[in-house]
C-alpha cells in the first residue's frame, strides 16, 4: 500500500474449523498495529525456524511469557487491594488446572480481591472456602453455542486491562502449546467484552454456580430479576448491528 508493505493480523480465542464456528463462541481481533503484526510475524518464524525466540512487544506468549505475565497481573491487583485499593479480576476460560495459577488467585482472594471466573469445564479451584477462597466465585455457562472464549480482566487501578486469549489455564496451554494473549486497547472494543463479561455474570437461565464441595448447583432466577440470558442477549445484540 502506497508502495510500502503492510502487514494485517487477524487475531483470535479460537480456530478456523468452518463446523466449530456454527456452534461455538469466539472473538476475532482484525490489526494493523505495526508493533501487534511485528509480534505475530516473530511468532511465525518461531514456529518455522530454528533459531533463539525473538522479544515481542505487546502480546504475552507461551509457552515463554505467557503464565508468568499473569501471575504478576494477578498478584498486582492482590497489592493494590491491600492498599486499600479497589481490585478485580473476571477471568473466561474453558479450564482453569494449573496449580501456580489457582495459588496466587486463592492469595489474591486473601488479599481481598474479587475475583469472577467464568469456565465452561474442568476447574480445580475450589470458591467460597473460608481462609482460602472467599472473594472467588465460580459460574459455568451452558447454552445453546459452547463458550470457547477466553477473555481476561484486571482492574489494574482503574485502567481497566483486558485481553483475549488462545490459551485456557491448564498445564498443556501454558507449557506445551504456542498460545498467545493479546490486548484489547480501542476503547470501544474494550467496554463491549466488559459489557458482555457483565452479562455473563448476570445471567439466570443458563448459568450453573460451583460450591465449595465441589458441584454445581442451577442459578434461580429471584422473583424480583429479570430474566438474563447471556447467549440470547449476545445474538440480540450482533443481530442489531448487522
């Protein structure tokens, strides 16, 4: 373009299996942030080449940057909240298994952080334990598409900090794969996953709570709330702006 090469990346939660995307639920970030395109091309030589993994600038990638990004965001709200400070964490994922992962959120919790995990699966942590998880709750949502986005939230004093994600929290996504999560600047772009994060949360139809032993229990609607459906606002919503 104008006689200089531009690069466009196309970045996303899940894959691009033409039968998965009937029914499952993914984002797609569509770039042509030269720093963000720089990353991802680096990322392709590290996956054709054979030479010394190249820095990158603005996405955390495993199996080398990845968890331990995490950890440090997790462990920054758990700081700020023992500052007095207001904390949050709202995580979306498929599977949270990760031992390192689920410690530093239950020190977190301690801290006095409130921490919202959204996962569809398998989740070894246990919410609602007095001493060890009482600022976490837990919740699946199972609907009509499968909940395959993998979307992460700090509060970080205000800012505000999302990303998406390949990676689920487990063992083979943060040692064993090449994952990538990714950043979520445009402002507008970033108050549409908080919004439908938020929806996520509040939905009472098709959503399940995990207790403290281990099972799950349906969210009841109270008689007083609305109906919330997550999946059924979401298609509302992209209904109205096609």
């Amino acid at each position: 373009e104008r006689h200089q090469l531009t690069r466009y990346v196309q970045l996303g939660t899940g894959n691009y299996r033409a039968v998965k995307a009937r029914h499952y639920t993914d984002y797609g970030l569509l770039s042509a942030d030269p720093d963000r395109c720089s990353d991802v091309h680096k990322i392709f030589q590290q996956l054709t080449g054979m030479g010394k993994a190249e820095r990158i600038k603005t996405l955390f990638s495993a199996p080398f940057t990845l968890k331990k990004n995490l950890v440090r965001l997790i462990e920054a709200e758990a700081e700020a909240a023992r500052q007095g400070q207001e904390a949050h964490i709202i995580i979306k994922v498929n599977a949270l298994t990760e031992p390192k992962i689920i410690s530093t959120l239950y020190e977190a919790s301690n801290a006095g952080v409130k921490i919202d995990l959204i996962i569809r699966g398998m989740c070894f942590l246990r919410q609602g334990i007095e001493g060890v998880s009482d600022n976490i709750r837990v919740r699946s949502v199972i609907g009509r598409f499968l909940e395959h986005s993998r979307v992460y939230y700090f509060h970080a004093n205000g800012e505000e900090n999302v990303f998406c994600s390949s990676a689920d929290w487990m063992d083979r996504n943060f040692f064993q794969r090449i994952e990538v999560a990714f950043p979520i600047e445009n402002p507008a772009i970033k108050r549409r996953l908080i919004v439908d994060l938020d929806t996520h949360l509040s939905d009472n139809q098709q959503a399940w709570k995990l207790q403290s032993n281990g099972k799950y229990v349906k969210v009841s609607q109270d008689t007083d709330e609305e109906p919330v459906s997550a999946q059924m606002q979401l298609l509302t919503r992209l209904t109205e702006n096609l």
